[in-house]
C-alpha cells in the first residue's frame, strides 16, 4: 500500500441554513463495529483525524491528505464539510451514502460517525515509531522488489492486512507497505514494493539501498485485516504487490490451521510481473482447503497460463458457491478493485462481506 496522488474532488454535507459555518469546537462521537464509542471535540479548523490524535486517539490513517483512503468512515448523523482528495480514495458513489475520509472531514456541528473497524485499530498514545536494519534488497520481477527488514526491537507482533510506515534517515517523507510476513518475536519485516520511476522510496530501493542501512518504521497501522464469521469461506484478490497483505493473511490462516476454506486469486500485467509463486505453493501445502490462481492480463509468448483479469475467474466462481457467499479480502490499483466490487455486487455478495484497500502509485 503506498498513497501518492495529489487531491481532486471535494464534496459536502451542508450546514442548515439557520447555523451557517457554525463555530466550533463540535463534539465528535465515532462508533467502530464492535460497539465502541470515541467521543471528543473538534475545534475550528482541525479535522476529525486530527481532533481524535489532540484527544490522544490515532485512528487508522495514512496520506493524511486525502489521496489513499485509510481513513474512510460513514457519517451517520450532523453536518459537515469535505474538503479536496482523491476521486479514487472516495469514489462519487461512497460520497452519495456519506461516506467520508476523516482526514478531509470538518464538522459544522454535533457530528457522529461509524467506523468500518474495531476499536482495537485504534491506537491510544501513538502510533509506535522503531528503528530497523535493511536486511535483504531482492529484485522478484523487472519492477518489484522484495525488501527485508530486522526491527531492534524483536517485538513484531501486528495484525496480517496492517502496514508500516517507512522512513529514510534524514527525511521526513513516508511511504506505506503492508507486510507479507506474520507477526512474530524476532522483529523481521518483509515487503513487496512495485518501483514506480522517480518515487521517493522507489528511487532508494532501485539505486541505493543495501543491507545494513537503517530506517524507521511507525506503525503497525491500519484496518484492513480478517474478520472472525465462523466458517464462511474467505477468498482473496490481489493486484500486483496488493498480493502482500493477502499473503500474510492466509500464511496466518496456514500457522493457526484455521478451517475456512480459502481461495486467492492473483492477476498481474505480464508474464515477467508473476512473483510470490513459491510463497503461495507453501501456504498451499500446509493449509488444506487452499487454492490459489495466477492470470496474467497482457500474456507473453512464454506464458501458459490463465489470462486476463482476477476479477474473472472470481465472477465465474462466485455462482458455484451455491448461496453461501464467500467474506471478499481485496487489495489492489483502483480499477482492479472497482472491477472484483462489480462482480460480486452482481453475484449478490453482502457489502459488509467485502473488505478492500486500494493503493495508489508512488
């Protein structure tokens, strides 16, 4: 996960016309899915994100500008002001249900919201800021790198779809990964970044890191994760890198030999973008019941595999479930992830049965 793109759209709540631009602070009473409550104030000018961190309260963010879409929320009573972000953060059809990105929200009055997460994702105090070595710099495909990290603090526990912030000495700049790896107790952290020409952490990977360098890591951040329903079937799709949060997820159902059946669907542009083959043939042959399936969407002549998009064999799969709709684990650009809401919204998949995280180029 990586959010990069400049803010393009705003849109609004209005006020009532009786109460124009009404002075704050307002109070701000957020709801996450397990029923619990966040209630704060929020002076003028601050948005909710940054009213909950003044309360001491870190909720799940990352741009913080409104361009990846961390901090998405519905608004479920008051008035309220959106500023600028990103048309792919918040698309024009969440806005209509009043979704929201919290970041970008200013309340004009009493305010209340629910949150898509449990109040465990939030974090009281901050969010943790560790040092780490780069322990591995390994190229996986022309423009994806594996990246390998060892945390002096060998506490690695978080939770697999979380990501980390990652931060070059000397700098200020962030960029977010989520890890591909499991927690675990000797402080080890793997990524897969997609290097994007002149991105900050892409031009570091591609040209000057080397083991040994060091860097920090805030974090573990973020709601994107797997949720407990019982024995539902879970099924993943990944674009590109977006494999990375997936693949922790089902290496955690493979270490805890959870029983829900489980499929993953991976697509790609090219055959020379295939990467995370061996990783995925592992979890196979430890988690019974788990299939996985690669496409590639412009194939080369040296590939004899299934073409097109993930979106598809997950359209013509969905039906064979016979009712039982599967909980959904999407991670991928934008226009993957728009594609795999399509056809299970046409399959008849329950909303609250579909957990996303779309990324944005860096």
């Amino acid at each position: 996960m990586s959010p990069t793109e400049a803010p393009n759209a705003a849109g609004s709540r209005p006020a009532p016309e009786s109460n124009p631009g009404a002075a704050g602070p307002h109070p701000v009473t957020l709801t996450t899915s397990d029923g619990g409550l966040l209630t704060f104030d929020c002076a003028p000018g601050l948005s909710v994100l940054e009213a909950a961190a003044e309360a001491g309260a870190a909720l799940p963010a990352s741009c913080r500008q409104g361009t990846c879409g961390s901090c998405h929320a519905s608004v479920t009573g008051g008035a309220y002001e959106l500023g600028p972000h990103s048309e792919q953060a918040l698309p024009a059809r969440d806005r209509e249900r009043d979704g929201v990105l919290l970041c970008r929200t200013f309340p004009r009055g009493p305010l209340t919201a629910a949150l898509p997460y449990e109040r465990s994702r939030i974090l009281y105090g901050g969010v943790p800021v560790r040092e780490a070595t780069v322990t591995a710099v390994e190229p996986l495909a022309p423009e994806t790198v594996r990246l390998e990290l060892r945390l002096d603090d060998p506490d690695c526990q978080f939770d697999p779809g979380q990501f980390m912030e990652l931060r070059l000495p000397g700098s200020e700049v962030k960029r977010a990964y989520s890890p591909a790896n499991t927690g675990n107790w000797e402080g080890r952290l793997e990524f897969y970044v997609r290097l994007r020409e002149g991105g900050h952490f892409s031009s570091y990977l591609a040209h000057r890191a080397r083991p040994g360098d060091r860097l920090t890591v805030h974090g573990p951040q973020g709601a994107f994760g797997l949720h407990e329903t019982g024995l539902r079937p879970r099924w993943f799709v990944a674009g590109g890198t977006g494999l990375a949060p997936l693949l922790a997820m089902v290496r955690r159902m493979a270490e805890w030999q959870e029983p829900q059946p489980a499929r993953l669907f991976l697509g790609v542009n090219e055959s020379q973008d295939v990467f995370g083959l061996d990783e995925l043939a592992a979890v196979a042959a430890e988690l019974p019941g788990f299939r996985y399936e690669v496409r590639v969407w412009r194939p080369g002549p040296g590939w004899s595999g299934p073409t097109g998009t993930p979106a598809e064999p997950l359209a013509a799969a969905l039906p064979e479930l016979a009712g039982t709709a599967p909980d959904l684990y999407v991670c991928g650009p934008p226009p993957m992830v728009d594609a795999v809401l399509r056809a299970a919204t046409t399959a008849g998949v329950p909303p609250e049965q579909i957990h996303r995280e779309r990324f944005l180029a860096t």
